[in-house]
C-alpha cells in the first residue's frame, strides 16, 4: 500500500488486471452481506468502493500526486432505514442557560366527525367505531355536563380521535352553541374541559311594503318565519294583526345574525323597529333596563302592556263580542261574551296577563277551560281547549302557554272563546283599553335615548321614500360579549 510522500511502483498490465479482480471479489462479497443487512445505506457504500478503486488505477505523477485533477464530490445525505434508531436530540449548554435543541412538531390529532343519523345510537356509534360499552359508560358518568351525551339528536356531530395503537384518546362535541366539550383520556384517566367557540353578531336591516299580507312581503324582504313572529309580537299589543293590517302598511328593523365560525347559525334580537299601520307609526328599541331587555317607544313607554291584546297566534277571528249573537248550535239568541279566534287544534294559547288560575275544569257548554284572575278586578276566560296545561292555584306569567286550541264543549270546530271581565263585566277584548305598563324611570331616560336615538336615525333612513323598502344585509360584524353591539 502507497504511503504518503512515496511514488507507486509501476505494475504491469497483468498484474492490474489480477489486483484488480481480487479486489473486485471481495467488495462483491462484502456488498452481498452488507446489502442483506442495511440495502439503502450498503448501496450508497458500494458506489464509494467502487469509486476508490477507479482512483487507485490512476497513474500517480511526481511525488505522488495524482496526473489528473479530481473535483471534490458533495455526496448527499445516507438515508436511514427504517429500522435504525434515529439520531439523538442533544442538548447544548451554554454559561448557566441551556438551549434545547428544536423539537420536532407534534402531528394534528385526526378527528374522525360522526353526524348522529335518525335512529342511530351513541353506542352503537362506539360500537361501529370498535370502543366498548364500557367506555361509553365511563365517558357518561365523568361529569354533569358527560351525562346529557346520552341524549342525542339526529343531525348531533361527534369527533373522535383514535390512535391505531393506543386507542381512545379524545371526543369532542358540542355542549352548547358558544362552547366544545371535550373528554381526553390522560394518565390519571378520563377528564374533561370546554373550549370556547368564535361567534359574531352581524347587524342586519331589513324593510319592506304590505301589498299582500305580512307574511308574505316580510319573507320578500329577507326575513325568517321566527323573525316575523318576533316583529309581531313587539307591536302586538298595538296593532291587530289579522284585523288591522292593510294594504300600504310598511315595516323596517334592525336586528341581529349569530355567526359561528364563518357560518350563520340563527337570528339575533331585533334592535329596533317600526310600523306604520293606516298611516299611523310605532316605534319600538330594545333596552335593558336593568332587569331584562324589553321594548320601550321613544318616550320610554314600554311597548309591553299589562295584557296581550290577542292571546294566541290565530288564523281569523271567526265570531266577535256580540250581545245578541244567533248561537251556530243551539239555534238561539244569546250573548256571546268573547272573541272566537279559529286557529289549528293544538295552537298554543298564552295567558294575556300575569295572575291566579282560579278555575281549570271542564263543562258539557264550554269543554276545556281555564279562568284566570288578575290585578285591577280583571278576569280572562279562555274555553273550548284541547288540552289543559295549568291547574287551579298556578300562578302565571304574561305570554306563558296554559293550554291548546280544540273544540271541545259546544264547538263546531278548532278555535278559543277568549272573554275579558272588568269588575265582573264582559266587555269586548279587542277594543277593551288595556292597563299601561309602568314607563322607564327619569334616571334611565338618558341612558335609553343615547342607545334609540342612533336606531331611530337608522330607521328614519330604511323608511324613507325612494328607499325601494327592500332588505339590506350591509353592515359592521361585532364580536360576541354577550350583550348586543
């Protein structure tokens, strides 16, 4: 072997040929053992051998050096194979402070989504994904909140994470529309915590022109069925409106879309709005007084009233206050001391006011009844239910469902005898003068017209002529912080 600083001697051809298929055999012999063993790291090996033996056959000049230049070769990196241990993550030092090396970041935990179907159960959502009925059972009885997984419903989204070794590892789910639940298996067992979600209120106008009924030019401008419901129900103790509504009436509102992640997930509260019935306005903003919010006219007069003008959401009045009414069953003349409001059997009915149940019974004349007795020596009598959902003594809120339409007793179809009393007197329940409810304080005023006089500058815009009345989605999304921005 050549050393440094020492010229090879020259050999003949045959001599070559012999070392040189020597040396071939035994690279040959190493190359078979080395590539059974580690192939990728062998064959790169093989090119390197390969490659000191073309340089050992170059003729050396003067003093050894080679007759011909030869570049430097940047070989790349060896792949490892796959069952050599990776390299060590060392850890350097310096002074008093150690620096870690950079760990590598961990994968994403890959969520399988579940979307609970009609009839499909959680376990035999657990079932199908190979997790016991044990740890369904575990994962029920961790927590309060764990215990209402039992009850799921079709269109419920589930998430798990399963890892092919270790198994469960974590489920979330919704808990509510602000908030995850998620359950985690960890060392200590299972637990659980809540993360909450992004939600956004968008604030939305909308404003349209009465040309067929309210339903109809209200979904025209963009509005859902609950969000009619809602404009309804605002100026419902001022306006009939099955009665009251024409042709040339205009509405306009401001409310809320709640948007979670992106996405809308319902309608808000309406902010403000107005009507215009037969040429006359309301008006009506939201503002919390310091009880809960409610809607109050610019003056600071509540728009609520003391009783619902109609307790029900009804169809048509079928029958109105008359003293002298031809009964439809018995043929005869007599009084008839309510309002019929027709309407689908199992419509809710309200109580138009707060009070007492003094009677809920049944008689062979008016079927399913309910009397209720309130302030200022005022009784409503609600007759020919199909259910009855209060007794006598419960004491009720205004709004509160206490039965269903029927037409039980001496009907001829599906609808509520609604009666009002006023010191033991019938008077006709659709022109009867309700009770004002109590006006904002003088200390409130101030702070109610900073919050309306923006909204009603607003409105002033949306009713204006020429602005076509059709909805307008454009406005600023505001983060959720639980009140209204």
């Amino acid at each position: 072997m050549a050393t440094v600083g020492r010229s090879r001697s020259r050999r003949s051809i045959p001599e070559l040929t012999e070392s040189v298929l020597q040396t071939g055999h035994r690279a040959a012999r190493h190359a078979a053992v080395a590539l059974r063993r580690r192939p990728r790291a062998s064959l790169a090996a093989v090119g390197l051998i390969a490659l000191g033996v073309v340089v050992s056959l170059i003729p050396s000049g003067p003093q050894g050096s080679p007759a011909a230049s030869v570049k430097p070769l940047e070989l790349p990196a060896l792949a490892r194979s796959e069952s050599e241990p990776p390299p060590q993550v060392l850890t350097a030092s310096v002074g008093s402070s150690p620096v870690a090396a950079t760990e590598p970041e961990e994968a994403p935990e890959s969520w399988q989504i579940i979307e609970i179907e009609p009839g499909q159960t959680l376990e035999r959502v657990f079932r199908d994904l190979g997790l016991g009925p044990g740890l369904l059972h575990e994962i029920v009885n961790a927590t309060e909140q764990t215990r209402d997984l039992a009850r799921i419903r079709p269109g419920d989204e589930f998430a798990f994470d399963i890892d092919p070794e270790e198994g469960f590892r974590a489920l979330r789910t919704e808990l509510d529309e602000d908030a995850w639940l998620f359950v985690e298996r960890g060392e200590d067992g299972l637990s659980t915590r809540t993360e909450p979600r992004h939600l956004e209120r968008r604030i939305v106008e909308a404003s349209g022109t009465i040309n067929s009924s309210l339903y109809n030019d209200a979904r025209e401008a963009g509005l859902s069925d609950a969000m009619i419901m809602r404009l309804a129900t605002i100026f419902g103790w001022d306006i009939d409106f099955a009665l009251d509504i024409r042709d040339g009436d205009r509405f306009a509102l401001i409310y809320e879309e709640i948007w979670r992640e992106g996405e809308y997930l319902r309608d808000g509260a309406i902010l403000a709005a107005r009507f215009v019935n037969r040429g006359e306005p309301f008006e009506a903003v939201r503002f919390d007084a310091g009880n809960r919010p409610d809607y109050f006219a610019p003056d600071g007069r509540p728009m609520r009233k003391a009783f619902l003008r109609t307790p029900l959401n009804f169809a048509r009045v079928s029958a109105n206050f008359n003293p002298r009414r031809l009964h439809p069953v018995t043929g005869r003349v007599r009084p008839h001391n309510g309002t019929d409001y027709a309407a689908a059997t199992g419509t809710p009915v309200w109580a138009s006011g707060d009070g007492t149940v003094i009677e809920a019974g049944y008689t062979r004349a008016n079927g399913n009844y309910i009397f209720i007795k309130h302030g200022n020596n005022i009784v409503t009598r609600y007759l020919h239910l199909s259910k009855k959902q209060v007794s006598r003594g419960d004491r009720v809120r205004q709004g509160q469902t206490i039965g269903r339409v029927g037409s039980t007793g001496l009907a001829t179809g599906p609808h509520l005898h609604y009666e009002f009393l006023l010191n033991g007197v019938h008077r006709n329940p659709r022109t009867v003068d309700l009770p004002p409810a109590d006006p904002l304080p003088a200390d409130q005023m101030d702070a109610f017209t900073r919050v309306g006089d923006g909204l009603l500058a607003r409105l002033d815009v949306l009713s204006a002529p020429g602005s076509g009345m059709l909805a307008s989605r454009e406005g600023e999304a505001c983060q959720d912080t639980g009140s209204s921005c």
